[in-house]
C-alpha cells in the first residue's frame, strides 16, 4: 500500500503541465540525438547541463531522464534503416536490424525495437519503484567507511564491465580521480595541482569535462570521417506491424532481455551497453525453431532482445544513483551534476527530504515510455528524412552550443578553452581505444571518495583497520578484490573480450 501512495504522489507530481512538457521535450530530444549518428546522450545532456539552471530541480531531472531513455529508442531506427548505429547501445541492432530492412522488413524490426523497449521500459521502472524504498533504508544505515568500500566496489565494477582493455579502463578510473583532486583541498584550504593557474584553485569543472571529452571529442572524431561514408536510407517503410509468427519468436526474447537488463543495469559501469551485448549473446544461444532465420540473416530476436534489454538497463541504472548516490555510469554521472546544481544531494536522504523529485522522476519514466511508443512509429519518415542532413551543417550548430553553455555557467572565457583541450583529449582516447566513460565516473566518485576516507579516518583517530573491522565495509571491500580477482582469471578475461565483439 505505501508504494501506491508513493506512486500517486509521484504521479500527481509528473501529470502537471510543465513537467509533460519537459518530459516530452526530453523523449524528442532524445530521439532526435539517437537518430543522430555520433552524438549520443552523454553529449547532449553534457550540453544542456547549464540550460539546466533555471529549471525546477524536478522538470530539470525529468528532462535530462527522457534524453537518456529516450535515445535508447531512436538509436535503433538509425541502427536498422541505415546500418548505423545512433547510439552504442544499438550496435547490436544493426547486425539483424539492417538485414531485415534490406529484405523489406524494416516496419517489422522498428515495431519489434518501439514494442520491446516500450514493454521493458515501463517493467524496469517498476522494478525501480519496488527496489529503491528497501534499498535507501540499507544506505541510510552506511557510515563513511561503507560509503568508501562501496565507493571502491563502484570504480571496480566500471573497470571490469567497460569494454575494451582492463588496462586502459584502469588508467581512465586513475585519471578521473586525479583531475577531481585538483582544486583547493576542503581540510588545509591550500591549492593543489593548480600549477598556480588562478582559475583551476577551485577545481575543474564537471562540465567542462564532460562537454568536452564526449561532445567535442565526438564532433572531431566524426569529422574523421569521409562525409561519403554515410549512407541514407530512401525507400519507404510499409507495414509496421509484426506477423503473428514474429510475435511468437519476439515475445520471449523480450522477457529474456527485458529480465537482464533490469539486473544488469544496476550494476555499476552496466547500463544499457553492457544489457544489449549480453541479450544478443544470450539470444545466439537459444536454439533457432524449424524455419527461423539465422542470426546474422534478419532474425527479429535479434532485435527484440537487445533492445528491450537496453531499454530496461536505462532505466534500472537510477537505482544506484537515486539510493546510494552512486553513478552506475556516465550518463548517471552526468545526473549527479544535474542534482549538485540544483542543491541536492544524491542519495538516500533524496526520498526522505524530496520525495516529490524521487517519486516524480520515477512516474515520468512510465509517461516517458508511453509518449516514446506513440511518438516514434508515426515519425519514422520524418527521421528518415533528417538522416540526409549532411554533418557539416549540424557540427557548427552543436559546437557553438556548448561554448555558448559553458561560457554561461561561470561567465568564464577560460572555461571554453579548457573544453576545446579536453576535446581533443577526447579524441585521442577515441583513437588510442580508450572507453571514457570510467575517466567520468573517476572524476565524480574521487573527491567523495576522499570526502569519505577521511571522516571515516577522523572517526577512527587515523585507524585504517575501520575499514575492514566493520562488517559491511568488509563485505564490499572483499567483493571489490574478488571482481579484480576473477576477471584476471585468464578463461574469464576472454569470454569478456569476446562479450564485447561483434560477429
């Protein structure tokens, strides 16, 4: 009974006027940018960040939210009509996606994606509605100690689930926490690794950071590229609706992926990535029934699969960062920075002292849903048509954006050249196959991480033995060490880099 009262307050809260209006801008928003090759909702909420300040806190989240879930669902128009995917989460949706749209398909494959995301989605707030409650309560009982050992559990888990090498993720999760140590230090007041630069003693800023490592670094990287690479889909899409033997194959590929990605998206440096690859894995393994199409051919399980399970890890990675404080992953790291700006503090206190927010945000992913499936089917033509917008005319617009934005949060022409450098940072890490991803998360989880160390220190008179005396800290420590241990077996190491490898 009390999630239904908290259910109708949220819901009381999001069926307001203004905050349907941003929570429809923020699915079209986030549509747009995911049928847009190259973007992807990391830059774009990096982007909007400033927009964010003279938002209400609740409109302002609810915004940012319906971008992030919302390119979930555009991303895999772009995947099956033109064999690109807008997203990266979408990747997988290109390998059967795009056969089925070449084989005339692509009605059927869109509505199997808009379908089983929209299925998964509305099941992966349910089952944040249902978790958090019982999981703020765990948190409210964590002193700084636990807060730290989790803290450590959380940059393991971003290292072990990024893609690519565990070496480089390593060095990216290093490089965050280092560049969130430069500023003043809280305790002594003094300056460090300032290099007596007047602007950095009071640190660098988040969005600078993230503005230019994902939207100038992707701008760059995308101009790359020969324009004439891109090709643009023209025939038109007939016959949305899937056959009745689509439906039978589709539906328990949409339980199965839907079922992973809730579980998976919790985990930190999981989300709607790690949720597809695993899905599409998951699918190859299921026996093909006498007749189907082979995976790799135009399966629509293919589809289906992964695309529910992404739609569902997008939105079970609130679950850390609404309960513990903690940003499952770059996007959520970006929602940390959405909050601070608005004064909140993230975690469990957020459901204590702003239930409107935390039950707010959890009923407008469900609206979210439902605007995104009656948006999106009608609209296929309309993006179809904005695919054939050349990039030298949207990178200039995109570029100008974000100075605009980042000069407005400090009123500082220092800032806009420290973007323009983490921009081709960036782009280098790109190139070197560096995910960066982890270098966010580092940035955000250090200072807190130092934060915590220290009080728990304090508390302890300067005993390190608190970390491993107390039982929970123990606990999440000893995980932290059995994930690095387990992902260096030579057999486990493998499987996880062929998990991140497309046939």
């Amino acid at each position: 009974m009390e999630l239904i009262d908290h259910l109708t307050l949220g819901f009381g809260v999001a069926f307001t006027a203004q905050n349907l209006l941003y929570a429809l801008l923020g699915c079209l928003l986030g549509t747009l940018i995911g049928v847009l090759p190259g973007i992807g909702p990391v830059a774009t909420i990096a982007m909007l960040l400033p927009a964010t300040y003279g938002l209400p806190p609740v409109a302002a989240l609810i915004m940012l939210a319906g971008i992030y879930y919302g390119a979930q669902y555009g991303g895999s128009t772009t995947a099956i009509l033109v064999n690109l995917p807008g997203e990266s989460s979408s990747v997988v949706t290109v390998i059967d996606g795009h056969q089925m749209a070449k084989k005339g398909r692509a009605g059927p494959a869109l509505a199997a994606a808009g379908l089983g995301s929209f299925f998964a989605g509305c099941v992966g707030t349910l089952v944040l509605a249902a978790f958090a409650p019982p999981l703020t309560e765990v948190a409210l009982s964590f002193g700084p100690a636990e807060y730290f050992a989790l803290m450590i559990v959380g940059l393991i888990g971003a290292v072990v689930l990024a893609s690519g090498s565990l070496i480089k993720a390593l060095a990216m999760i290093v490089l965050g926490l280092l560049l969130g140590l430069v500023g003043t230090d809280v305790n002594s007041g003094v300056a460090r690794f300032s290099f007596d630069v007047p602007e950095l003693t009071d640190g660098i800023s988040f969005v600078v950071i993230a503005m230019g490592v994902f939207g100038y670094g992707e701008i760059i990287h995308n101009l790359s590229h020969p324009e004439g690479e891109r090709s643009v889909f023209t025939d038109k899409v007939q016959g949305l609706m899937p056959t009745k033997e689509d439906f039978k194959n589709m539906l328990p590929a949409v339980l199965r992926g839907t079922a992973l990605g809730s579980a998976l998206g919790i985990l930190p440096g999981g989300g709607a990535l790690l949720s597809a690859f695993a899905a599409y894995t998951i699918e190859k393994k299921v026996k093909l029934k006498a007749g189907e199409i082979p995976f790799g051919k135009g399966n629509i399980r293919g589809v289906a699969g992964p695309e529910s399970a992404n739609n569902a890890g997008a939105q079970t990675s609130f679950i850390p960062l609404l309960t513990l404080g903690i940003p499952p992953n770059a996007v959520m790291a970006l929602m940390v920075g959405a909050m601070t700006i608005h004064n909140i503090q993230p975690g469990p206190q957020v459901m204590t002292s702003n239930p409107e927010l935390f039950w707010g945000l959890i009923a407008s992913m469900w609206i979210g849903n439902a605007m995104l499936i009656i948006l999106n089917l009608p609209l296929i033509g309309m993006w179809i048509k904005l695919l054939a917008v050349p990039y030298r005319w949207l990178f200039p617009a995109i570029v100008l954006f974000c100075a605009i934005g980042v000069y407005s949060t400090n009123n500082n022409n220092f800032d806009i050249w420290m973007v323009a450098l983490f921009g081709v940072i960036g782009y280098i890490f790109i190139k070197l196959g560096c995910e960066p991803a982890p270098l966010l998360l580092g940035f955000i989880l250090g200072p807190m991480m130092e934060e915590y160390l220290r009080r728990a220190l304090l508390i302890s008179r300067g005993d390190w033995s608190v970390f491993v005396t107390r039982p929970i800290s123990a606990s999440l420590l000893a995980v932290a060490v059995a994930l690095l241990l387990i992902v260096l077996l030579p057999s486990i190491k493998k499987k996880r880099e062929e998990a991140f490898v497309e046939d």
